[in-house]
C-alpha cells in the first residue's frame, strides 16, 4: 500500500470512529494530561492529546502530524473564554494575578472536534504533503520501571517535527528527547509535553537552535514554575533533547540524563553530564552559597543528586535551569544516536555501547527493532535498579551496519 492510499484508508476508518461531533456531555477518547491549562499550555497538551489519539489507531506518522497541526491552528482561532475556570482569589498567588485558567476537558473537546473536522475534509481531498528528501528513520525505545516504585520516565520521538508545527524554512527537522523525573513524574510529564512546542516557537530555532534550546529549556521552567505552585508540586526532572537539521546534530541537556552519537562503529561524546561532584558545578552552587554532601552519592545541599532539572524549586538556584548545548555536524558516516536516562549510563559506559549494539543486531539477524530493548536488559543485568529508558534513532540502515561488521572481519 502507498503512502496516500494508507492516509485515505485511515481517513476512512477515523471518520468512521468520529462519524458525529462529541456532544458537551461526551466523554473524550483519552484522558487529557490536566484539569486545567493556561492559554501558553494549550497548544502542548491538545498536541500531546492528538497524537496518543492518532497513534493508537495506527495513523500514518506524517499524516498524524499534519493533522495534530490543523486541528491545534483552528482550536486556536475559537473564542475559548467560555471555558475560562472561575477565579478563586484565596488560591491565587499575587504573583499569578494574570493567568487565566481553562478547564482542559471541554477544550480537549473541542479539540478533538476540531480534528474529525480535519479528517472529513481531507477524506474528501487530502492536501499534498510537506515533501522530505531524508527517508524514514529507524527508531528502537524502550523503557521500565524496573525495581521502582514508580515510572517517572518521559520520552518523546517527533521524526515529523516540522509538519507537527507548519515549519516550512527549508530546513528539515527531527526531534528526540529523554526526561527522568525525581519526586514524582509531573516534571518530566511537563517537559516531554512543552519543550518542543516552545522550542518550535524560537524565532532563532533556524540560525541559532543552540540559543533557542537554551531560551525553551528556561521558558519551560518557568512555565512549570507556575503550574507546581499552583497544584502544590514538587517533582523536578533531568533532561536530553537532540535536534536533526538537515545536517546538523545539536543535544541540550539539564542533568545527567545523556545522549551520544557513534560514527564507524566508535563513539563520539557529545555531552558532560551535570553532576553535582562535577568541578564546575560544585564551585558554581559554593559561589551561590550552597553545598554539595555525600549521602551515598554527592547531592545539592544534601537534598537531589542533580544540579541541574527543570523543577526542584525549592532548590533554586543551587539547582538550574541553565541548558548546555553542543552541536556535530553529520557527515553521513554516523551509525546513529542513543539518548539514555542515568538508569543506563550508571551501568554502562558510552564505550561499552557499540558492542552492545552490534550484539543485538546478530542475533536478529540486522533488524534494530528491539536494539533499545536488548540494550535496557543489558543494564538492567548490570546492576542498574533504577527506571530506565533508552532511545535509539539510526542514522544508517541497521542491516548496513551489521553487514560493515562483517566486512571488517569482526565477527
């Protein structure tokens, strides 16, 4: 089946499930993240809403993607002060006397309208696509709770980055994140929702995607800021985001949760994790007037093992929100790039990686399917007993790389 003829056969089942607007008593499809959102939050949580939506009924990623963006574009032409919530002056802090609070359901739900209204359109004429020169990538994740109590892991896997937003600079665009929450998962759930919204939004995401990570992880923080106080939260989250454009790799980072790239079957480092024994770190939290102890491990002022998140206010500035950024260019011998949380970098050494891979692919014969999953066993039988996640995106087919093995002798 080609690419249009799968579009119209989804169409054709999703117009079916959605043959009538959802009435004001309707229940939605899927629980939205929140019961209430800010204006600056919509866009973030209807998006996340519309592709959990859209992929669990196996839509088409391109077509999910483009679809998620007209229906969000026409939610946000409405007049949606009908679903402003009632303001309660006792909760609102004076520093809040300006946000203006929705209630999510009803907004989802016109929302989800606002989409069967897309489908029914493009059923009867589906729109030519954004083209993309660059074939589909490859992606392998998994994730587990392991011994846990909870999963406060996100990740986020965008290949279709610049149909999610109307991008259309020229510039093709891929967007992969980790997030490994602490204290709770509302942080990481945050992050995984509106980081690439507002990244997106940068207006020096073309020039500059370095200052525009950095400026997104900070906006980020403070829209989170806001949200946590008002819902009494005190999760915080770690971070690692990697951006393809056109031939630029660039990652941004807050904590110790890391990606890596490997080229000719070697790894290149791409990042330093913010630790808080890290020499820079430490002197930077001594000359704002904080510490770091050891308390089985090194942690700010006695408290998180971290010394940068999105989060953990209540140790604000000690821990920051101040993103790092590096930037590789690609030169089309890369393997590919692997983003991880600290339940498998604990473990396993970037070095160690490449053999791990390889392993797995031979004993599936060059398919990277489960490589991501094989990998996370690999770190769960080292001893890791924390979540874990990791995130694969091949740069290169994955029987390539197996077959470049063998070719090399190193079987």
């Amino acid at each position: 089946m080609n690419e249009q003829d799968g579009a119209q056969s989804f169409l054709e089942s999703f117009v079916e499930e959605f043959a009538n607007p959802l009435g004001q008593d309707d229940p939605l499809p899927l629980n939205p993240l929140s019961r209430t959102v800010t204006l600056e939050e919509v866009k973030g949580e209807s998006l996340d809403l519309g592709l959990r939506l859209l992929s669990s009924r196996k839509a088409p990623g391109w077509l999910s993607a483009s679809m998620c963006h007209a229906a969000v574009t026409e939610l946000l032409k409405d007049d949606l002060s009908p679903f402003h919530c009632p303001k309660d002056p006792e909760q609102q802090q004076e520093t809040e006397a300006e946000v203006v609070l929705l209630q999510s359901e009803p907004v989802q739900r016109l929302f989800i309208n606002k989409l069967q209204e897309v489908g029914v359109a493009w059923q009867k004429q589906l729109p030519n696509r954004t083209p993309r020169s660059s074939r589909s990538r490859l992606c392998s994740v998994h994730a587990i709770r392991n011994t846990r109590r909870k999963m406060e892991d996100r990740h986020v896997l965008l290949p279709e980055f610049n149909q999610l937003f109307g991008l259309q600079d020229g510039v093709e665009r891929e967007y992969y994140a980790v997030f490994d929450g602490h204290g709770g998962v509302d942080a990481a759930t945050y992050s995984s929702t509106h980081l690439h919204v507002i990244l997106s939004q940068q207006a020096v995401l073309k020039s500059d995607p370095s200052t525009a990570f950095k400026k997104s992880f900070i906006q980020t923080d403070d829209m989170f800021r806001i949200k946590a106080r008002r819902e009494r939260m005190r999760s915080g989250s770690t971070g690692v985001a990697v951006l393809l454009a056109a031939d630029w790799l660039t990652v941004s980072w807050l904590g110790d949760s890391q990606a890596m790239l490997v080229r000719k079957g070697e790894p290149v480092i791409l990042m330093d994790p913010h630790k808080p024994e890290r020499e820079d770190e430490k002197k930077r939290i001594e000359d704002l007037g904080g510490c770091i102890a050891f308390m089985g491990c090194w942690r700010v002022n006695g408290t998180y093992a971290v010394s940068r998140a999105i989060g953990d206010f209540d140790q604000k500035p000690y821990v920051s929100n101040a993103a790092d950024c590096s930037s590789v260019q690609l030169n089309g011998d890369e393997d590919y790039v692997l983003l991880a949380c600290d339940g498998f970098f604990d473990v396993l050494r970037p070095a160690d990686v490449p053999a791990l891979v390889l392993e797995a692919l031979r004993e599936t014969g060059g398919s990277g399917e489960d490589v991501a999953q094989s990998l996370v066993a690999q770190a769960k039988a080292a001893g890791s007993s924390d979540n874990i996640t990791v995130l694969l995106v091949f740069l290169r087919e994955p029987r390539d790389l197996l077959l470049s093995e063998i070719t090399a002798g190193q079987v």
